[in-house]
C-alpha cells in the first residue's frame, strides 16, 4: 500500500453520487475508509474554479478520486458536443487545479476507453494512446478526457505529484443513467426492454447492427480496480482497467432480454451509426496488481436490472 495512504486518510469522490461516485464510497467504506469527503452539486459546482479552490483548501484531502464528468452515450454526444467538450474541461481543470493548490498529493482522474484511436489495434494497449484520430462520434467528450489526463502528467512533472490517469471499460451498474435520450448502450437496452416487455411490444427495433463489440464492467469491479490503483499503483502512465473480455452488442441483447422477461422480436437498424467496431482495453497491468473481475456480465445485469425496477417501483419512474 502507499504509505502516504491510510485507512484514516482523507479522501474526497467527485461524483459522489453517480454511478462509479457511488460505488467508489461503498468500496472505500467497505476496505476502512472513514474520513471521506463528498459535496452535492448544488452545494459546490466543480466548473467554478475559485469555489473547488476555497472547498479543497478548508477540506484538507490526502488524496482526490475525480470522476464527476459529463457522460452520455452515441446520441448525446452528438447532439451536445460544445456542452461535452466545455463542461468535462472545466471540471477537471478545477479539480486537477485546486486539488494542488490545496496541497493534495495523490490524485486518480477517471478518463474513458474512447480516449483510444478509432483504428486502435485490440486489445487497446496504453502505449497507443494519441497514435491517431479518437472516434468521431465522441471526439469531443474524448478530447476532453484526454486534456484531463495530459494535465495530471504535466502537474506531476512539474510539482512532484502524484496525479495519474485509469481509463475503465464501459461501467454499468446500480444508479446509472437510464434516460433513453442520455444513456449508454447497456442502460439504454435494459430500459428499451423493460419498456417492450410492460407494453407486450411484438418487437423491438434497436440502434445500429449489433455487431460492434463491447466491453462491460460492473461498476463495483471498477471502483475495487481504482482504489487497488490508488493504493498500489506507482507511474504516472495511464493506467487501463477492464474485464479481458468483449462481446457483440447483440449478444448483450439477447442477455438483457431473458434478465428482463420480454417474449418478442429483437430488430436492428442498420442505417445508424455504430461508433467503433471494437473497445477492449488490455488489462495487463492491473492484472499485475493483483486485480481480478468477481461479477459475471449476467450477474451484473441481473443485479442492475434489479436495481432499476427498485428504483421505479420506489420513485414512480415510467
């Protein structure tokens, strides 16, 4: 473990309350950890440089894990690049920023696998990062992130910090984003079946050809993988953290459907945009750290679906 980093140290989670945020404060509260630091958005907005400023230096962290960002998925980030590109490099510029100034030593930015070449070799090794142009369907929250990242290089160099990069798999999980207009492919499909099946649709008519390949991670195996790189990780370099394993997006489909119980057709539209043929990140070196994956793509599907209907059944959600 990093000697600077004990179970009584401060540790704040941008993006708390998120997908990854909040699993990151159940993982960490799990392991020990007591003395976390969370803020809502409508208590600080992390766009504002001079109140993450203000908040960090009267809070005092021993280490920042910065996922709050911007996401969505294909549809989104299409309709709304100025917005991606604009928010995710203000957040971690005043984050990155303010946590050094704050004194903070040791900080983990949270970038995203569309960072890589759209024409990456597979699995997408970190040695291949900026080898090429990003995915156009994404290159703005990708630019972004990738910003992010070249800045916690640039401030460790420079300041003797300890500030570097993990680029997960696609997380998916328990307090995802469901919006069919927002998400990402997995909670989009769990709630376009979910849809199908409470309305005895005879089909259901899905974006793209399904052949694309993808590599899901259940988001509690995310933050463990994070939180063994805060502990024991050691370079500046990014770092990837993924599962080893891909598959079609169709595949994931039929998964989703008998989770959810829908009885109908499933139906692609071929004439919409893909994004990139293949994502799977090669996992070497958290692997090294000792990392292993503990739930199954069906378990974690079962798990978030499960979560869902809660949710729905709790808030009234449709």
């Amino acid at each position: 473990m990093n000697p600077n980093l004990f179970q009584q140290s401060r540790i704040f989670v941008t993006g708390h309350s998120g997908l990854l945020g909040s699993s990151l404060v159940r993982e960490l509260k799990k392991q020990g950890y007591s003395n976390l630091i969370t803020v809502s958005r409508s208590e600080l907005d992390l766009c504002d440089l001079g109140s993450t400023k203000k908040f960090l230096q009267k809070m005092k962290p021993d280490a920042v894990i910065s996922c709050a960002a911007k996401v969505g998925g294909i549809k989104a980030n299409s309709n709304y690049p100025a917005e991606f590109i604009r928010d995710n490099l203000l957040i971690e510029t005043s984050v990155i920023e303010a946590s050094y100034s704050a004194g903070v030593r040791q900080l983990v930015f949270v970038s995203s696998s569309c960072v890589y070449p759209k024409d990456c070799p597979q699995p997408m090794n970190e040695g291949f990062l900026q080898a090429g142009p990003v995915e156009d369907t994404n290159y703005a929250y990708a630019q972004a992130k990738l910003a992010g990242m070249s800045m916690c290089r640039a401030y460790s160099e420079q300041y003797g910090l300890r500030y570097f990069s993990v680029i997960p798999a696609s997380l998916y999980g328990p307090n995802d984003n469901f919006d069919l207009e927002s998400s990402h492919v997995l909670p989009a499909l769990i709630h376009r079946f979910h849809i199908a099946r409470e309305q005895n649709q005879p089909e259901i008519n899905l974006w793209g050809s399904g052949k694309p390949r993808r590599e899901f991670m259940y988001v509690d195996d995310g933050a463990r993988a994070i939180i063994l790189a805060l502990q024991k990780y050691s370079q500046l370099e990014a770092l990837n953290i993924g599962t080893g394993e891909d598959c079609e997006i169709r595949e994931v489909a039929e998964i989703i459907k008998g989770v959810v119980g829908y009885k109908g057709q499933i139906k692609f539209d071929s004439t919409k945009a893909d994004g990139i043929l293949r994502k799977l990140v090669d996992s070497t070196k958290i692997s090294n750290l000792g990392f292993k994956t503990q739930i199954s793509l069906l378990e974690g599907i079962k798990s978030t679906y499960d979560w869902f209907c809660l949710e729905k059944h709790v808030r009234g959600k449709s």
